[in-house]
C-alpha cells in the first residue's frame, strides 16, 4: 500500500477534453488528487460541440488550463516536469505524449480507453464497435506504454451496446460509466491494490480513424450493416450518406423491414413508409438531412428529392 495516501493528495495533471475529459477531471477531485494542471485542446470551428468543457470546469476551479498546439515541445515538457506530478491521466486527449513526459510523473501515466482493450485501440473506436454490431464495449485503465492503448490493463468495466443504441446514446453511457468507476478506481491505483495484466495481442484490433468516405452507403451490403453503419455515425457525428442524382442525402434514422426485394440495391421501392432495397433486405429511412433542413421526416425527404417509386441512390 502507497503511504503517501495518507500524508499528501497525490499530485495529478490531465491531459483531456470532451466530456471524457470533464469524467476524469470530476473523478480525480472525488477520489482526492491535488490536480495541478490541466492540458486540453481548443474547440474547433469545424466541430459539432455537444460535449462539456473540462476547461470550462478546471476555470471555475482555478486549475491552471493550457492548450499546447504540440505539447512534446521543449516548454511544455520543463513545464509538467517543474509541476512534480505522482500520476498523468489521459482522457479523450488527441495528442501522444512522449516518454519524456510520461516518465515525468513519479507513478507513471495512465489511460481511459472507451473499449474493452486489447479490441478497438485507436481512433473512433466508439464508432466502430455499432458500425461492425458488437454487442458490448467498455472503458479500460491502463498504464500508457509507447504503444498506443496496448499497455497493461488495470480495471475494466463493461457496457452493452443495445439495438435502439446509437454513438451519441453510446457515448454517454460510456461516459457515465468512466464517471462511476473511475473515482473506485484512481483509489485502487493509489492505494497500489490494482493488477496489472498484460494485453492478449491474439485478440488486438485496431480499425483505425475513420475517414469521410467512410460514410458513404454501399447498397449492396445487406440492411443491417447498413443500419449499423447510419446509426455509428449518425448526428452530430457527420452521418452516412447516399446520392439521389446531384443531392446528397444523410440518413440519421433508419430501421430494418423483414421483407424482401428483388430490386437492384439502392432503388427505393416504396415512398410511405420511405423503404429502399438492400443487398439483403430492405431498409426504411426515418429521418435524414436533404438540402437545408438538417432533420427531415422521411416525408419532407421524399419532397426535396421529388423521389419516385424505381429512383436509384448511389
């Protein structure tokens, strides 16, 4: 047992954004670390911001905030390691750190990956787990190691991926859960009562970031991998997409018909309900943005396509 515990807080710096990063910055207090600094990224204006601000929240606590553009430069890195810190933890943060700063901190640096490690290390691993129709996830501590999300685990906490679950509900169980387990957790670690495990690399998966013409629909896949895929990246992610002609439409709301079709994948074969033939099976579209409205019923959508029975999306 660490006997630190019980002479000092122990000293922590965050390295987060999100609301990720506001679950790991709430949780540090709860479990009572001194939390020195806080380094986190600027809101982009390209960016759909429905999270919270863990800057926000470490201001009205007057915790030092920086937003480094690169923060393995030199004035960084004297930086966290003039501040002392017993423990680093990255949350929901877009920037690798170096071993420079990782090895700054006396007890190491520490992960919160949203997946059940060793599966879906990498980017958009939230999107990624409904785009392929698993059935659960998770969020995962583990000790940050040089390669990414693969150092040993600590605790893991697992979450079930319901059929009416898409990213934007599967985020915020997720985030839920850090926010229960974490506080449990960062008491384990400083109490030195958690243990490590290596990952299993036979079962290592790492899809990857994923790119925008990721979201374009392939027809011919059958009616729930299209499903999985509309409902992984639907709003406010950027949503996948089809083209009638020159219009483009996303679809953020689908549903799966048990029928059938002989229909060439793509052709909408009914227009109420607003049902498109698939390789296998048929889809309905339930809303969706076309034109300048960015959530349509499948009714307005029909309207802005001036769709018909037999029109071909592709």
């Amino acid at each position: 047992m660490r006997l630190e515990r019980y002479f000092k807080k122990p000293v922590a710096i965050l390295f987060g954004y999100h609301d990720m990063g506001c679950a790991g910055l709430q949780s540090l207090l709860e479990a009572e670390y001194n939390v020195v600094a806080v380094f986190t990224h600027r809101n982009s204006d390209s960016e759909e911001i429905f999270f919270d601000s863990v800057a926000g929240q470490a201001e009205k606590l007057s915790i030092p905030v920086f937003f480094p553009d690169n923060v393995n430069e030199s004035q960084c890195v004297e930086l966290i390691k003039q501040l002392k810190p017993d423990y680093l933890f990255t949350l929901s943060y877009r920037q690798e750190l170096t071993e420079e700063i990782t090895q700054a901190a006396t007890f190491g640096a520490h992960n919160i990956h949203a997946s059940l490690l060793p599966a879906y290390r990498g980017r958009s691993h939230l999107n990624w787990v409904i785009i392929n129709g698993e059935k659960h996830t998770g969020v995962t501590l583990h000790r940050v190691t040089r390669q990414k999300d693969a150092g040993p685990i600590l605790a893991q906490a697992k979450v079930t991926i319901e059929k009416h679950d898409n990213a934007l509900s599967l985020h915020k169980k997720l985030v839920q859960m850090t926010r229960a387990r974490l506080p449990e957790w960062l008491r384990g670690l400083q109490q030195g009562t958690l243990i490590e495990r290596i990952q299993d690399e036979r079962l290592a998966s790492c899809p990857g970031a994923r790119q925008p013409d990721d979201g374009l629909i392939n027809w011919k896949k059958s009616a729930i991998e299209i499903h999985n895929l509309i409902r992984g990246i639907t709003y406010p992610w950027p949503g996948a997409y089809t083209m009638a002609g020159e219009k483009k439409l996303i679809i953020w709301e689908s549903c799966i018909k048990e029928s059938f079709s002989e229909s060439q994948p793509g052709t909408i074969i009914s227009l109420d309900p607003l049902l498109i033939a698939c390789g296998v099976g048929v889809l309905e579209v339930k809303r969706g943005m076309c034109g300048e409205v960015r959530d349509s019923e499948a009714g307005a959508i029909v309207r802005e396509l001036k769709a018909h029975c037999g029109m071909l999306l592709v």
